[in-house]
C-alpha cells in the first residue's frame, strides 16, 4: 500500500454563451416557465452552437482555463480522463480529441461513461493512478453536449438538459491529510429500462428506421429514475460520511449531480443537511450530465477553504452513483 493521496488543485469551467430559456422552450413544446421552475428549478440552460462544434470543443475551453490558473503545461500532463455520455464521435474516445487539441503528447487517454456519473467515476479512476504512484498529473473531465442528442419534441426531457464543460487537475498532495479520502461507487443494470439512448450502438445500428422511431435521443422514465437518484446518492453519501468517523456537521458542502433541484432538496433532508450547504445551479445550467460537479467546485472554488470536507455525490443512467469524500487541499 502507498500513503500518497491525490489532490484536486485546480478547476475550471466552460458553458457554451447560448442561453436556451424555458419560456424559448415553451415555443416548441407544450410546456411554461412556471411548470417547469416549480418541477425542476431550472429557469434556463446553455446550448453549444455553431456547425462543427462537439463535446470536446467545451473541454478544451475548460482545460485551457484550467492550465492557465495552474501553470500546468501540455506536456506534463500524464493521464486525461473524460467521463462523457455525448462523445464527438463513437469513436476514438473524446479523451483522445481533447488530448490532441491541446496538444498533450505524453499522456493516455480515454473515456468513461456512467452517465451523470461519468466525472464521478473518472475522478476515482485518476485518483487511483495518482494513489498508485504511476502518474503525476491527471486531467479529470466532465464534458457533455446534451443538446446533440435530447429530443426537444419531448417536454419531459428537453426542459432539464444542457451543454457544458468542467475539468480538475489531480496531483499528489503536498500537504499530508488533504485531498481525496474516499469514494464509494455503485452500479445497478436493472435500470437501463428507465434512462437509455437505445440507438446508435451495436443493440440498434443507425438506419433510417431508428431515425424515424427517435431513438437516437434519451429515453428517460422520470418518476423511478427520480425515486432512485433520491436514495442512491442519500444512501452513499450516509455510509461515507459514517465510515469515515464523521458527522454531517464536519462537512462544510456538499455538490450533488445538478438533475432536479427536488431531488437535491430531498436528499438534503434524508441526510440532515441544510440546503446552504449543498450547491446549487441548476437553475442557470440544468442538467449539464458528466460537467454538473466540476461546473459547481469551478463556481464555488473561492468559497471554499482549505482543509474544508467535501462530499460529490452522483446519480445517472445506468443506473450508477456513488459519492466521493475529500479535504480541499488549496
Ligand atoms: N411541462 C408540462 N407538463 C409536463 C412536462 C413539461 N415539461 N413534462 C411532463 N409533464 C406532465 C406529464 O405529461 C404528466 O402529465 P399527466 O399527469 O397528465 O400524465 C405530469 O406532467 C407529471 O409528469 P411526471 O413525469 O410524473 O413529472 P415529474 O414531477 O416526475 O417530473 C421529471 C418529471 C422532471 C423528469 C422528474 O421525474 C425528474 O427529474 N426525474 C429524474 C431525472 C434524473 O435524475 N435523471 C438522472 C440523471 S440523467 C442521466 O443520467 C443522463
């Protein structure tokens, strides 16, 4: 066993400028701002534009601002992982795209799926090189372009997505007991039925008959995927807290995955939070998937202190969540 503990020691974020509103939302679908506030608490949500435009135009974005405020360049950087449900092509991994854009030459790279718990998944993956020893500086990505693949003739999806882009740097710890100490991480495979892009893998090869079923979009059954998101992230971010002797007390925030801000407000109460402690945007971004927790530390990075407990927990498609325990090391 190693004692080294990997750090978050920079983050930053990207959304595209289009802000995509509910009462714009309200002219293609049968829908209105007050419905879907009251529902979801999302007033509005970014929209990446432009021909050409992908995921990892939104990452790079992110990255580039990450590197500046780190002095971190290119070539040291020795592992990029990027959770992403919407990568730009099927493949290679967007990580690899990214990696090439920025000009990152000495790294490996790929993605990880899990849905909106792709930058959950992908931080305990660089963590655990990190922790090993192996590599030194690790990019952690949540990068998602909804939009490319929400169907907005579907009022119960198209209101809660939107586009965006987070990224942290991971290195070891300078200072003993900071940084990540940590994650539980769940999978349960029984609930692809409720949340899916059922087309455009090997399942449903695109043709012009799935294309014309829509199933080339998300499928979401929003009232199980709503009940389960609730208990998962209440119950692993219960057991992280328990089993690493602390009190909800001890933890100055918590970032949960930004899905509906009811969700957040009942997982808030079954773990005795109060609502100042849990950020909260998901009513200038929606559910941006893979980007909602970076987007969060990115917003609230000069709140937070050093030495402060923080929890990340996450629920999405899969179903996989999970929640990751971590002493701000800057
Ligand atoms: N505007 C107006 N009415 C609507 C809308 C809308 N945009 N959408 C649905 N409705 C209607 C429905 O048709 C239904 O009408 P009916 O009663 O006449 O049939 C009624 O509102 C209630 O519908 P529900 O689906 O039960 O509404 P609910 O309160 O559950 O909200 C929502 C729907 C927002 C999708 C919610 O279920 C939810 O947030 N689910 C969880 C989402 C989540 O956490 N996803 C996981 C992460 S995503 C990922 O991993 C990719």
């Amino acid at each position: 066993m190693t004692n080294i503990r990997a750090a978050i020691t920079g983050v930053h974020g990207y959304v595209p400028d289009y802000v995509l509103t509910n009462h714009e939302l309200a002219k293609y679908v049968d829908t209105n701002d007050e419905w879907i506030v009251s529902r979801t608490g999302i007033s509005e949500r970014r929209i990446l534009k432009g021909e050409g435009k992908a995921t990892s135009d939104m990452a790079v974005e992110a990255i580039k601002g990450l590197f500046e405020k780190t002095g971190t360049r290119p070539e040291e950087v020795d592992f990029v992982v990027c959770g992403t449900v919407t990568p730009d092509m099927m493949f290679p991994d967007t990580a690899n795209i990214i990696a090439d854009k920025l000009g990152i030459r000495n790294a490996f790279t790929f993605d990880v799926g899990a849905a909106c718990s792709g930058f959950l998944f992908s931080l305990a993956t660089g963590e655990k090189f990190i922790a090993s020893g192996s590599h030194k500086k690790v990019l952690v990505v949540g990068a998602d372009m909804m939009s490319a693949i929400v169907d907005y003739q579907d009022r119960s999806t198209c209101i809660i997505f939107g586009d965006g882009a987070g990224a942290v740097l991971l290195e070891p710890a300078r200072d003993e007991g900071y940084g990540i100490i940590d994650s539980i991480l769940k999978s349960d495979g029984s609930g692809v039925v409720n949340l899916h892009q059922k087309a455009g893998g090997s399942l449903r090869p695109a043709s012009h008959a799935t294309v014309d079923a829509r199933e080339h979009f998300v499928y979401q059954n929003g009232r199980p995927v709503f009940k389960a998101a609730v208990s998962g992230m209440a119950s692993v971010v219960k057991e992280i807290i328990r089993r690493n002797g602390l009190t909800a007390d001890d933890i100055a925030w918590i970032a949960p995955h930004q899905a509906n801000l009811r969700i957040i407000e009942s997982v808030a109460s079954m773990t005795d939070f109060p609502m100042e402690k849990m950020m909260v945007n998901i009513q200038k971004y929606g559910n941006t998937t893979a980007a909602t927790l970076p987007l969060c530390l990115w917003e609230w990075e000069n709140r937070l202190k050093k030495g402060d407990y923080i929890i990340l927990t996450a629920f999405g498609g899969g179903y996989t969540w999970g929640a990751t325990l971590m002493r701000w090391a800057y």
